[in-house]
C-alpha cells in the first residue's frame, strides 16, 4: 500500500507545493484529536487518512518536538471536513461531496455466547445450513467509525454551501478496482446536481460520452467557470 502511494504522488513530493491548495485529515491515536496537515511528505499524510483500523497499522509520524503520534483514517473524527475548509483554508463556498454508505448492521441472534466452533461448523461445514451473519472485527469496526462521525456529518451539512452524495452505496469501501465505474456515477450525478444549483442547462452527455474522462470534462469546466463559481 506504502509503494502504490508513493508511485502516485511520488517519494518527495510536499503537500505544500500542490498546485491547488490541499488538506488532509487524519485521526491522531496519541492525542485522541484530529490532525490537519497542510504540509509534509503527501504519501505519508495520505497514506495515514486511508489507514482503517484492522486493515492497515497506524502511520507513525514525528512533530516538530520529536514526539511520537499514531495516525489513523480521519474518517473516525471527522468524516467530511467542511468546516475546515471555511475555517483553516479560507474557501468562500464549499461543496461537501458525501462518498461514505448508508450503513445497516444486521446480525443473527446468538445469545448471550458466541462459539466459534459453532460458527465454523454451521456455516463452512455444512453447507445446507441457512447463512449466519455474523459481525467480523473489521464490520465492527466501521460501523464503530460510522456511529462516531454521524454528529458530524450533519454539522458539516450545516456548513456546506451545497452537500452532494452520489449513488454510491452498491459499492463496497474496499472496492479500489471499480474506481472508473464509481467515478462515471458521481460525475453525472455532481454535474446534475451542479446543473440545479447554479442554473446550468447545456447538457454535454451523449450516448458516447459517458464519465469525465471524454470532451463533456472540458465542457463541464467551460461551463462552470462562466457562471462565475469563484472560490470553491
């Protein structure tokens, strides 16, 4: 995961020599806080904002002082940074695009104890048994992040100029491998949703030209600048 990240933004590259102003928020394990990083190594910071616990370890990361922190998915305390948008980077509109799912949490009724071997053997060893669900840890642990930032998220609602959340809850978190599918799906949603919000009515989408990848990009951005968007 380390050597993917460094291959997108490469070995040495700093977050404060993006050409557009960039943030990354992390969950800071030592300090039981939120970090904000607007500087320093991009994989690294990045890195630690996709670390979910129970998939990847922390990213250990070093302060000015010489003291250790633990870094995590910032998603556990702060899922949709808005408010930091308006208040540490200076944006005059923000549009809040919601990429997390809609979570359920089912499970089978097992009692006051769970065995495992009884899990095993009535799920794997007998295959006409009814399917069990069953929490793992790592569902656990999601939903765990999930329950922690629902106060936010409707906080960060609140200080957004336009909250946006496409379609996306038929696709898994860890589903990396369809980024092109996902990215087509909230593109026409976005530029709908752009469209009612700021009045655009040309419509660029053909039966040929479907993601952001294709010409309706540049017609997209022609359009959005000419209605004057400003600081976003």
């Amino acid at each position: 995961f380390n050597q993917g990240t460094k291959a997108v933004f490469g070995k040495e590259a700093c977050i404060e020599d993006f050409w557009i102003g960039y943030v990354c928020i992390t969950t800071d394990l030592t300090t039981s806080k939120a970090g904000v990083h607007r500087n320093g190594t991009a994989w690294r910071y990045v890195r630690a904002s996709m670390s979910l616990a129970g998939y990847l370890p922390p990213m250990c990361d070093l302060d000015p002082n010489g003291s250790l922190h633990l870094l995590i998915d910032g998603g556990y305390v702060n899922n949709l940074p808005s408010d930091i948008m308006k208040s540490d980077m200076g944006a005059s509109i923000v549009i809040a695009c919601d990429v997390g799912s809609e979570w359920t949490f089912e499970s089978h009724n097992y009692g006051d104890l769970l065995s495992g071997l009884w899990v095993f053997f009535s799920t794997k060893m007998w295959p006409f048994s009814s399917r069990l669900k069953i929490p793992s840890m790592a569902h656990i642990s999601e939903q765990l992040a999930y329950i922690s930032s629902v106060r936010q998220l409707e906080e960060a609602k609140a200080e957004s100029d336009l909250y946006l959340r496409p379609p996306i809850d038929a696709y898994g978190t860890l589903e990396f491998q369809k980024y092109r599918e996902i990215s087509k799906v909230g593109y026409k949603y976005a530029y709908k949703a752009l469209g009612e919000w700021k009045g655009l009515s040309e419509k660029p989408w053909s039966k040929k030209s479907a993601g952001p990848n294709n010409d309706s990009h540049s017609t997209f951005q022609k359009l959005v600048r000419s209605k004057s968007f400003g600081n976003v």
